[in-house]
C-alpha cells in the first residue's frame, strides 16, 4: 500500500480496460470516489470528482488536507451507463512533522 503525508497533493492516475484487455477511453467521462475521515470528524465521507483525460490517462489531483490521517478508499469508474470498466485501490494518509499532535508526538 502506498503512503502519502498529510497536506500534499496526490495525483490518481487510471487506464480504463475492457473485457478483453484492451484501453477504454470512455466518451461520457469518468469519475473517482475518494472514502476518508474528514478533519475534525470521527465520520466516514466518501466525495466524487471527475477525471480529466490526458491520452489514456485519466487523471485528478486531490488537496489532502481535507482528511485526517487515515486509509482512503479509492473507487474510479466509467460514465455513461452502467460502468464498463473500473478501478477499486487504497492509499494511506500519514501525519507530517507539522501534524505533531496526529502523529503522536503531543498529546
């Protein structure tokens, strides 16, 4: 699983298959799902944004200094219809030094 520090930028990078194997480049769009704990709140959000597509790649650079550290579930799918191709992963949020209270050097 990857790490990232808190308050970076993180690009999410997809290629879309289809059945076969083959690169999907959907003509109505894609969009990712991001699961995380929101700062300041003990409760699971998930926010869905559109991806912007640059060749084969679809692409969107999330701020995260909106969650606290934690496990951010991942879900990009196709649009247009029911999904023909999509992506389930996860990442890992860690505090930075400037987080010390979230990584545990004060209490």
């Amino acid at each position: 699983m990857k790490t990232f520090t808190r308050d970076s930028t993180i690009r999410l990078k997809f290629n879309f298959r289809n059945h076969a194997g083959d690169i999907l480049n959907p003509t109505a769009g894609a969009q990712v799902s991001l699961s995380y704990i929101p700062v300041n709140s003990a409760d699971l959000t998930c926010a869905t944004y559109p991806l912007t597509q640059t060749g084969n790649d679809w692409i969107y650079e999330w701020d995260s200094a909106a969650s606290d550290p934690c496990v951010i579930q991942v879900h990009a799918q196709t649009l247009g219809g029911p999904p023909t191709s999509s992506i389930d992963t996860e990442f890992r949020l860690k505090a930075n030094r400037a987080n010390r209270e979230l990584s545990g050097e004060w209490s």
